[in-house]
C-alpha cells in the first residue's frame, strides 16, 4: 500500500500513458467514458512545442483498474505517482469533464506538481442527490449488463454537441467507438468514484498557478455557467467558450482547443517561476 496526500491509502496502479514531443510537460486527462485515444488531435497538434502526456485512467485503456474502492482522489494519486516516476517535478494539467474532477482533485491533494491548470467541460461542484443516484443505477446496470449498453444509451448521446452530431459524422462515430470500447467494469467504478467526489470550490480558490477554463456552447452536462463559477472561483484565470462544440470540445474543435492551451502554456513557460 502506498498513503499518498491526504485521506485514505490507495493501492499502486501503474498507468499507462503515451508521451510524445519535448519541452514544458503538458498532462491531459480523458473524460468518461474515455481513455487517452480522445487526445489524438492534441497528440498531433501539440507535441511538436511541449511534451504532451495522456494517460489512461484507472481500468480504461491500458491500464489497469485495481482493487481499491471508487475515488477520484486515487485516480489522482495515480497521477501524482506517474509524474513522479517520470521525474517531473512539475507539469501544466489539464482534464476534461472527468479528467478535470481528477485535476481538482489533484488540486487539493498534490498542489505542488501544478504549473498551471486546464479545465475542459467540467464543474467543481459535487453531484446533487438526483446526480448521484443517476451514477448509482447506471453503475448497477453496468456491473449486471457487464457490456457498455447503458452507456451508448444514456451518456453517448449527451457527449457530443448537435453541429458535432450534424456535420462531423467521423468524429461522432469516433467517439461511438470509444465509448463502446470501454470495460464495463471500469465505467461502473468510475461512475461510483464520480458520485462520492468531493466539492472542489476551496481548492481552486486555494490555486497558486494560472488557470485556463474552457466549455463548448453547445455542451449540456458541464455548462457555461459551470465554467464561469470556476474562472471565477480561482484568484488567476480565463475562461474561453468553444463555439459549436458540445461537452468533448477538445475533439470536436480541436484546432481552437490547442490554439488556447498552446498559448496559455507558453505563456506559462515563460513566466519566472
Ligand atoms: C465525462 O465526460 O467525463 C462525464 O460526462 C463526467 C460526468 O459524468 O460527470
């Protein structure tokens, strides 16, 4: 067992991760239910200036689930624990939806590692009592299915906006494949490690680093109003909203999403430490 931060202990899950470029460590953390094969386009648009590292999540993609209980505070431990042994000290953090409750959380348990902070369609507030229960039932189903059906039921069709759904059919049928190809298992432990996540507001209004905010105007489970109450939650940061892009703006509008992160992390390169 390895205690890392604060609360409970958690067991070692070794992720596996793509890293490809060179230059300011960029770390981005897929949404759900996902792995690090949504980051393709930064992947291609964003390793020629830094060094971009996608993880995949606790059970999703290559990497293994583990046995301890569902948190998102262990997803973000298990962060923690790979930037460490790739000997970074510190690195730019960015998450989507799911990937940016780990960031927060990442925010209050292992503060240092940050030099600056990404969050992408997501929100620092807790599930709600309906939210919650939402998760639980979709968890039960998930474990008793034991196949991705609830999913391309009740969260595919949610993940991307209308003009996405409309005019990009290769990215919505990308998106279908992801999300088909996830383990069951792993969208159940996460859907429960989501339900018991922590209320983020203190941690970022504790945030030492710049932060970017981005939301698409079409994204309908993370909304504008979510990403305003962050960027302005936090002592130091932009919010930028992604026109026609739903809750997965970073694939759906690739282009703008690196134009922004490339720019806030040069920015950040920059800046005297
Ligand atoms: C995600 O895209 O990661 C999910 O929509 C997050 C959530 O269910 O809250």
């Amino acid at each position: 067992m390895t205690a890392e931060g604060e609360g409970h202990a958690t067991m070692t899950v070794q992720l596996y991760a793509r890293d490809i470029g060179a230059g300011t460590p960029l770390v981005l953390l897929h949404a759900f239910p996902l792995s690090s094969a949504m980051w393709l386009a930064q992947r291609e648009g964003l390793a020629g200036r830094f060094r971009v590292i996608t993880p995949d999540l606790r059970g999703f993609g290559g990497s293994v689930l583990g046995d301890d209980p569902p948190s998102v505070d262990a997803m973000a431990d298990d962060v923690a624990r790979m930037l460490n042994q790739l000997g970074l000290p510190r690195a730019v953090v960015g998450g989507l939806s799911m990937g940016g409750y780990v960031a927060m959380a990442l925010c209050r348990r292992h503060p240092d590692l940050l030099l600056g902070l990404v969050l992408a369609g997501t929100k620092a507030a807790a599930d709600t009592e309906t939210a919650r229960a939402t998760r639980i039932r979709q968890a039960e189903r998930l474990e008793g299915d034991g196949d991705v059906a609830a999913l391309i039921e009740e969260v595919l069709p949610n993940l991307v906006g209308p003009t996405t759904f409309r005019q990009r059919a290769l990215v919505y049928g990308r998106v279908r494949g992801l999300v088909q190809s996830a383990p069951a298992a792993a969208a159940a432990w996460a859907q429960r490690a989501m339900a018991g996540r922590d209320d983020s507001f203190g941690a970022l209004r504790e945030l030492r680093v710049p932060a970017l905010v981005m939301v698409g105007d079409e994204d309908v489970i993370a909304t504008e109003g979510d990403a305003r109450a962050m960027a302005e939650a936090m002592p130091n940061a932009e919010l930028m909203v992604i026109p026609r892009a739903g809750h997965l703006c970073a694939v759906e509008q690739p282009d703008l999403f690196n134009q922004a992160v490339a720019e806030f992390a040069t920015a950040l390169a920059r800046a005297p430490q």
